[in-house]
C-alpha cells in the first residue's frame, strides 16, 4: 500500500510536468520530513520523466532565527545537493531566501521595539517566510509559476477540512501579493509511513541522508508556514521553526532536541525562555503605543538595549553569529530615531 501511494505521487508528478512543460517549477523546502519526501518523489519523477521542465528551484527561507541544528543541516545538505545537481546535470537549482534587513527578526525586536510575537500579533510569519517566499514566487510567476509544497491531508483535522473546502485535490490555487500560482501537493495522501518510506527507500538524491534526518525528528511535527496556509497552521509547536518563537509557551522542538542531545541548544532556549519573561513586563514597554492609543507599547529603548547585549553574551557563548553587520547599523539607525522622543511614564 506504502508503494503503491508513493507511485501513485511520482506518476502524478509526471503527468504535471508533461501537461506543464513551460512552467516555472518551485519546490518549498524546510528541511522537515514532508518536504524532503516531496523533494524526493519530485525528483523521482524529474529522472522519469522525458518531458522535464526546465527549471526546477528549491528554497528554504532562512530567516535568521531559525532552529541553528536544523539550519545547519539544511545548509549542509543544500551544499552537498549543489554538488550533486552538477554532477547529474540536472535543471534543479538550490535557493535560500531571506527577508530585507528591515524585516529581520532581531531588527525589529531590538531595533524597533517589537515585542516578540504572539498568537495575537504573529507579525513575524509574514516578514520572516511569507514575504520572502512571495517575491521570489513573484518573479517567477510571469512563467505560470507552480509551487510544490509538502502538505498533507491527516497532518490535522483542520487543515484536512480546509483541503477539501479547496477541491479536495492535489492541485490548489492560490493569491499572494497579486501573483496568481498554482499549488502542487504531490503528497498530499501520504501518511506518517508513505513520508518516511519515500525518504527511506528512494536513493536520490543521494545527498539526503535519511538517518540523519530521523535524528533531527524524534517524536514532533509542525512547520511554519512559507506561503499564506490554506488554514491557520499551529506555528512553532513542531521540531522546525524560529528558536525566538514566543508564539507557544514551551518550545518543545528545542526541548526534544535538547532531550535527544543537542546540548548546545540549551542556551538558546534559555534566551527565548528569558524573552517570553520579559516581553509583558511594563517597566521594559512604553506606556502608550507608536499612534499614541494607550496600552502596551513597543519595547523602551533600555530593554531594547538589554536584550542586544545578552544576544552578543550569547554569540560569544555558543560561537555563533546572531546579527549580521548590517543588522547592526539598521538596529542602531532605528535607536537614534526613536531617542530622546521615547513617553515617559507618570
Ligand atoms: S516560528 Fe514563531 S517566530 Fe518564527 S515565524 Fe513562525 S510564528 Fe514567527
């Protein structure tokens, strides 16, 4: 049954890439299981197949924040696919993408004050994976671009129940930011057991490594999403997303990982457990919002200040880069706009 699901996928794949010879092919890639079963049966289905489209791009959204043993991994690996669509000469091209330095995670925290996210102001979805997603979908939908993701039917019933409110069906149309693109949701019946027999049995590419993706996955689910869902996806809750997420009280990804070895996390669960603290303290808000409305107001500049110094405590810690130079400037660009002009609180 496991197979005969799989080669249903990659046969349906076939006749899309033979009804769509001139279209633009995008593969939404995070690394996470769904979508390295979807690169896989893709790619089945590109080596099959004679009439193959010209170009097929992979991206992942790297937002900055993202989980750094996912991140790492997926960087890696998209390294090795490189190497390895050269040396097949095949169209499939590697892309990561990121959202302009005034859109950054910590530009906004630091920079402009943001308090970091909640269910109740999620502005980081759009900035961080939407947007970026978006305009390169943009620049590629003048060719009927085609966006293939890894969705799955019984990933939950309420993203089941918003698929069949869409034609129940593996082909999806979407709108973002005016760009008209079809979805491709290759495999969108595959159960837990289809995804890992696709990575499992399918040899290629040969760069993904099946075990070491197991490793990264015990026991947790869920992505954040990377072009507007169909249906409200619970973000931050799975094994992949950003490791600021504020969005859930306990990040369990980071936590399963930490559980299952990756020690090194546990700085940066410690930081975004530290952030959660703060966020609501109203010594570290303004008294009144950006507009003048009263209420909770974007992060006083000493908090802001006080939370880019434990970031840079905590690059010196774990060896990592958390902000890039031009970060930096536009952080330090936003500070001086908002000094000496900050409410005071009676
Ligand atoms: S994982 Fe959390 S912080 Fe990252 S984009 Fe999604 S909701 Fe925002």
């Amino acid at each position: 049954m496991v197979v005969e699901t799989i080669d249903l996928a990659v046969a349906e794949t076939i006749t899309a890439f033979r009804e769509n010879p001139k279209s633009r092919w995008i593969i939404g890639f995070s690394g996470g299981k769904d979508s390295t079963a979807l690169l896989k049966v893709i790619y089945a289905a590109y080596l099959s197949c004679e009439t193959k489209p010209t170009k097929i791009d992979v991206i992942y959204c790297d937002t900055g924040v993202e989980n750094p043993i996912l991140d790492r991994y997926v960087k890696n690996l998209f390294s090795s696919l490189n190497r390895e669509f050269q040396r097949e000469r095949v169209s499939f091209e590697t892309h990561l993408l990121k959202a302009p330095v005034s859109d950054r995670f910590f530009v906004k925290v630091i920079g402009r004050g943001y308090p970091t996210p909640t269910n109740k102001f999620r502005w980081c979805t759009n900035k961080l994976r939407i947007g970026p997603v978006s305009n390169f979908i943009g620049s590629a939908a003048e060719a009927d671009a085609i966006v293939c993701l890894g969705l799955r039917r019984n990933e939950s019933i309420q993203r089941d129940r918003s698929l069949s409110n869409n034609g129940n069906h593996i082909w999806q149309e979407q709108t973002e930011a005016g760009n008209k693109y079809r979805l491709f949701l290759p495999i969108l019946d595959f159960s837990v057991e289809d995804v890992w027999e696709a990575i499992c049995e399918m040899s290629s590419p040969a760069s993904i490594n099946a075990n070491e993706l197991a490793e990264l996955y015990k026991g947790a689910s869920g992505e954040c999403p990377i072009v507007r869902p169909l249906e409200p996806t619970p973000c931050g809750s799975g094994r992949f997303g950003c490791w600021t997420c504020t969005v859930v009280r306990q990040d369990k990804s980071s936590l399963g990982l930490i559980r299952a070895g990756f020690s090194e996390l546990i700085p940066f669960y410690d930081f975004r457990s530290w952030l959660l603290q703060i966020r609501n303290d109203p010594d570290r808000r303004w008294p009144q919002r950006r507009n003048g409305a009263t209420g909770p107001g974007p992060l006083t500049l000493s908090a802001r200040k006080e939370i880019y110094s434990k970031l840079q405590k905590l690059e010196r810690e774990t060896g990592t880069t958390l902000l890039e130079a031009e970060e930096v400037q536009e952080i330090e660009r936003l500070w001086k706009l908002d000094e000496g002009s900050e409410p005071i609180r009676c």
